[in-house]
C-alpha cells in the first residue's frame, strides 16, 4: 500500500503542511516520534499548572498566525505592550503609547531611556508599517545592535531594554542576531498583540492537529523515523523499526539535526541556541503585580554570554534575561489559590546548571527588583533546559537556508530552517512545502 504523502514531524510545520493536503485531496498521513504532536510548542499539566516548554508567547500580527489559526478559538490571554525594564532597587514602564495609553506618562517619563529614543521608536515604527513584511528578508544584512547604531538610539536603549527584550525573542541578548529578525518581530508587535491561549501554548498545536485530522489526515505518534530515501520508480520509501512505508512523496518536518540526517541536506542549520526557563508559583496576591507585563533585566549591561567586561554576574546567564508573571495574564495557567511566575536564562551555561541554584538565582534577582517586598513563598515547580531553542542567525544566513525542493527526488523540507527562526517561520514552511508537493507530484498549482 502506498500513501500520496507521509509527513515526517508533528509540530507546527508538519501539522500545516498535512491538513493543507488533506484539505486539497491527498491521503496524508503524518509520523511523529513522540507520544504527541507538537514539537517545541507543546504544553504539559503538572498539579494544576498549565507549562509551556519554555517560556512561549503568540504574536498575533504574523501573517502565516492569522490564516492557518482560529484565534478565537484559542481563547488568547493578551500581555501589555512594552515591559518593566527592571535592575536593583528601580523598576520602570516603557510601553507603547499608541497602543497602551494608559501607560504613555509612565513610558514618556521614564528616565532609563532618553526622549531623544523615543521618538525614533515612533520613527521606526512608521517606517516599518510602510514596508512589505516579505521585503524584509531582501537586500542589505547586518546584526541588530549595528542597525540600533545606524539610527541612531543610544546605548542605554539598546542595553536596557532591547537587549533582554529581544534576547527573549532570539535567545541572543548581545544582539548579533540578522536585523531582519527585528525589523519583521518589530513591524508585526505594533500591529498584533502577545498572547497566549487559556490552554496553554499546546493549544495550538491541538487545534492543528484536529483540522488536519478532521480534513482526513491520519496522525500516528510514537513512530520513530530511520530513513527517508528516494527511489528509482519515483516513489519514497520511509524506514521505522517496524518496517518500510512506501509514499508517493514525503515531507522531512523534524527538528534542524534530524532533518539534515534524514535528508543530507548540509545547508539545514544545526549550530543552536539553548536556553533555561524555570517555574515558580506563589500564593495568590503574593506575585510583583506587573499589570500583565514582561520584567526585563537591564543590571549591567553586558552586552554578551560570558562578557568579561561586567566583571560580575551577566544577566540573562548567570540572572534571569526575563521573569514573567504568567497568571496576571492568563490566570488559568494555575490553581486559584496560586499564581505562576518563569524565569528565562540564556545560555549553554545554565543549562549545566543544578535546579536549585538556578531557583535561588531567580528569588535573589525579584528580591533586588522589590526591596520592599518578601518572596519567602516562591516554590520551584519544573525547569524546562532546552538545548536547541531556535537555530542561530548571523547576518546573512537566510540566503543560505535550504529550499523545500533540495532533497532528492520525491522528499520535501518543511521547517522553519527554511524560512527563519519563528512560529511564523515553521507555519509559513508548511504551507510553502504543501504547495510544493501538490504542484510536483499532482499537478495541483492552485
């Protein structure tokens, strides 16, 4: 028996690629290796929390979000624009005050970023709305500290708030990341909104994996995948232990390193960005009350992992890049007698390190950031060490990503290796790589 298409991969990209199939005729059948779909965005329940693998938000604003989602269906729980910028003894308000104006004389007045910054904010903000999102990822590269430069901002904006802004975003908080990362992040967080479901971010994935199913789509998990080969007769032979799965065309939509095994694709990045994010409750009305806002490190100012220069601590490595009062947004994510915090270190070195120092780290950092306040009642409640959070991206590396069609024969890529690293990435890949097989393997060019 040979399928039309198997899909290699149950998370965002391989889920969007099954149900467009299905939903255009193909008898599809997607394997996922693990007990469930999902991939990076999944949740899991533990005594009446609701955790994310790793600290995940929705930006409702990216294009691919809002044409293969119900959102609201999701039930999205929404954060406040801007953060806290946050550092021993002082906390302060940057929001946007076109979209949060209750906030606009806290931001306008806050002394950690000049005026002067400001109003480039506001100047950039247009200037990105003008432009095709898509063109973005077109012409001239840098790093986003270089582009930050370039017009213009200072460096108390670029190490207060941008860097564990956005580190939060690229797990890069020294900013070497593409600029196109920022430009494309920027333009769709003045338009969309952060979010996340009342389920938890598994939510998702549940919801894609149902309208793939319910459009005739077979999901099987706990399928282990030993080789994806083309062969002679056209067809794709797909080896698990248990034997071989013949296809007409099969869709490789695993994470970086199992995709350039599978495939021998060298162009699929496999050098990866790690990161920590530990878990925390408190009784109710014990949390800092950010009125649904992110806390940003800004202590230092380093500008690196492991940046000498400080000669001390290095925030987001050695203290939290974030900590985030879940429940003051999405109050399901607890019990209703606890509220959910997490904290996000940067880093292959916290991952080496013990859940207990890690949780001491985090107590000790909300203590300084509130002298006035006691969190004698944080209880640690998992700690999620995620190794390849999203692949690294140097200026200049999305033209050397690989095209769905550069495997052999009849395979397919779908990730967001083929695109850039987002959810935005991962979803408009599926689509791209669903379109693909249709057109070459059906003649369906719709």
């Amino acid at each position: 028996m040979t399928d039309d298409v198997i899909v290699v991969g149950g998370g965002l990209a391989g889920l969007v690629a099954t149900r467009r199939l299905a939903e255009r005729g193909a008898d599809v059948t997607l394997l996922e290796r693990r007990e469930t779909v999902g991939g990076r965005v999944r949740s899991r329940q533990r005594d009446g929390f609701t955790l994310d693998r790793g600290f995940q938000v929705l930006f409702t604003g990216y294009p691919a979000v809002k044409r293969e989602l119900d959102l609201e269906a999701l039930d999205l729980r929404r954060f406040k624009p801007g953060a806290i910028i946050a550092r021993p003894s002082e906390r302060s308000v940057l929001s946007d005050p076109l979209r949060d104006p209750t906030a606009a004389v806290e931001s306008l007045f806050n002394h950690e970023i000049p005026l002067s910054d400001k109003l480039r904010t506001l100047l950039l903000r247009r200037e990105l709305r003008s432009r095709d999102l898509a063109s973005i990822f077109e012409g001239r590269d840098t790093d986003i500290r270089s582009f930050l430069r370039e017009w213009g901002f200072s460096e108390a904006y670029v190490n207060n708030f941008v860097a564990p802004f956005y580190g939060g975003i690229t797990l890069d908080r020294s900013l070497s990341t593409s600029k196109r990362v920022f430009e494309y992040t920027f333009a769709v967080l003045s338009e969309g909104h952060t979010a996340v479901p009342a389920d938890g971010m598994g939510a998702i994935t549940a919801q894609l994996a149902d309208r793939a199913t319910a459009a005739g789509a077979t999901i099987e998990t706990d399928r282990r995948i030993t080789g994806v080969d083309p062969t002679d007769d056209g067809t794709v032979e797909v080896r698990t232990p248990e034997g071989v799965r013949r296809a007409t065309a099969a869709i490789v939509a695993t994470d970086p390193r199992a995709a350039a095994d599978l495939t021998g694709i060298e162009s699929v990045p496999t050098d990866g960005r790690a990161s920590v994010t530990q878990y925390y409750s408190l009784p109710a009305g014990a949390g800092p009350g950010t009125d649904r806002r992110l806390l940003l490190n800004a202590k230092g100012g380093a500008e690196s992992e492991g940046d000498a220069a400080t000669g001390g601590e290095v925030p987001g490595v050695d203290t939290p890049n974030t900590i985030v009062p879940l429940t003051e947004a999405a109050p399901e994510y607890a019990p209703g007698d606890r509220e959910l915090l997490c904290a996000t270190f940067l880093g292959e070195r916290p991952v080496e390190v013990g859940d207990g120092e890690l949780f001491e780290r985090a107590q000790r950092t909300l203590e300084s950031w509130y002298p006035e306040r006691t969190f004698g009642g944080l209880e640690r409640v998992w700690t999620d060490r995620i190794r390849f959070g999203q692949f690294r991206q140097p200026p200049g590396i999305h033209e050397t990503l690989p095209d769905v069609r550069d495997p052999d024969g009849s395979v397919y890529l779908a990730g967001e290796y083929t695109q850039w690293s987002s959810i935005q990435g991962a979803m408009e890949s599926g689509r791209v790589a669903a379109e693909a097989v249709l057109a070459d393997e059906f003649g369906d060019s719709q």
